[in-house]
C-alpha cells in the first residue's frame, strides 16, 4: 500500500452530492480531505491560503462553473470532476482532468478515479507531495502588525531582518519598515525557497531584489548586508547557477 497521502477538497453545491463525496474521500486511505466547500468560489478563497494537490469538483455551480474555475487552478493541482451531465466530458478532459465521475457513482468507481490520481502523483518528481510543490509559489503572506493581519506581496520584499522575537520587513518604495512579532527561523520556513535565501543570522534577502554582489555583502537598495560563513556556500551556489558563462 502506497504511504503517500494526496491533501484535497470536495467541491459541491448540493449538500447531499458532497457528503457523499466526503464520506468516500474519508473511507479512502491516501486521501486526506482538508475542507469541502459549497462553491467555486469559497474554494478558491481557501486553495489561495491552502495549496491542495487533488479537487473533486462538481461542474454545474452558480456564479463560476467547475469548469471556469478548473482554468483558475495552479498549474498542477489536479482535478477529478464529479457531475450529473454527461455531455461535459469533453469539457473535462480539455482541461486535463484525471477522470470525469457521473453522478451517481458509487464508491468502487469513486475509488477507480482516485488510484489514478494516486499513480499520476506517485509518478510525479519521486513521489514529491504536489501541494509542498504549489507551496512554493505563492504570492503573498498575512503578517500580524500593530492588531492588523496585512497582506503583503512576496515580489514587493526587498529583505527580511530580524531582531531577536520580532521581524522587520523591508518593501520597495516604502521608507519604514513593517513591524511584526515573529522568529526569523519560523518565517524562512514559509518562503519559497526559489525567491528568498537566508544569508545572516539577522537577514532573509529577496534574491531578485539584488542589485549587487561586492565580495561577500550584498547591495539592497543601497542597503548592505554581509553574507556570514554559515551561509556563504548556499549563496555562492545560487550565484554560480545565475552567471552568465562568456
């Protein structure tokens, strides 16, 4: 039996459809059902907070069909649909999804379509979870400051310094700095690795935002941060990978 568990969300506007979905999501061992949502669009709310990997998704919905919002979905978060309507099923497989269920199914069938969304994330860079991978590309964080949660845009990071408990998040075209009660360690944790590098017990820098490299500091907007032996590796690595060989 595989031990990999597939994060998802049942997505359904009629109650007794997605209890249903529920029930069978929960009787299936590598799936691991998150939330369930009555709409395309409360499901959207939550995947931009929540990457999943898989979405059993109804397609009739008011507002924003499952069709519509399967266009919306990160590039590799799959979907296996789930509808009352056969004439859909081109629909379905244009958008590359796993399996096309017609309601109403049972679970033998319910549990066809999930042992091909099992092999396909198997398969997948060594049985890397998809959703640690969507993880990575996110946009934006929630930081807590002054009894406010603000929304701040990850590409608007210039660097991230800390000072014992809490954090200083540097922005670009903002003269001060936001101020937020968090360890430098517990955020490094939630930055995509691709974009943010830990450089300094003190400092998270925003790679993209470099301006210059001077030996071993880094230019910021002419703000200059030293690069510590700790780190020195890793960085020169990342600079190696981006240099233009003549």
């Amino acid at each position: 039996m595989s031990s990999l568990k597939i994060s998802c969300i049942a997505v359904d506007d009629e109650p007794m459809a997605l209890n249903l979905v529920e029930s069978y999501i929960e009787k299936t061992p590598f799936l691991e059902l998150k939330t369930k949502c009555s709409s395309a669009i409360e499901a959207m709310q939550y995947i931009n907070e929540h990457p999943v990997d898989l979405l059993f998704l109804d397609i009739q919905m008011p507002d924003l069909t499952g069709i519509e919002f399967s266009k919306m979905l990160p590039k590799n978060t799959r979907v296996i649909f789930t509808t009352a309507f056969d004439h859909y099923a081109l629909d379905g497989f244009k958008v590359d999804a796993i399996d096309y269920l017609l309601k109403p199914f049972d679970y033998a069938e319910f549990l066809t379509a999930a042992n091909k969304a099992l092999k396909w994330f198997e398969l997948l860079n060594g049985k890397t979870k998809q959703s640690e991978i969507v993880s990575k590309e996110k946009e934006f964080l929630f930081v807590k400051s002054e009894y406010k949660q603000l929304r701040i845009k990850l590409a608007d990071v210039l660097y991230f310094e800390g000072l014992k408990d809490y954090i200083k998040i540097w922005l670009k075209d903002e003269p001060k700095p936001i101020l937020t009660l968090m360890s430098l360690k517990s955020l490094e944790q939630e930055l995509p690795e691709t974009q943010f590098m830990r450089v300094h017990r003190s400092f998270i820098v925003s790679l993209s935002n470099i301006d210059v490299i001077e030996r071993s500091q880094i230019i910021i907007n002419k703000q200059r941060i030293t690069v510590s032996e700790q780190y020195k590796t890793k960085f020169l690595e990342f600079i190696n990978n981006n240099s233009l060989n003549l």
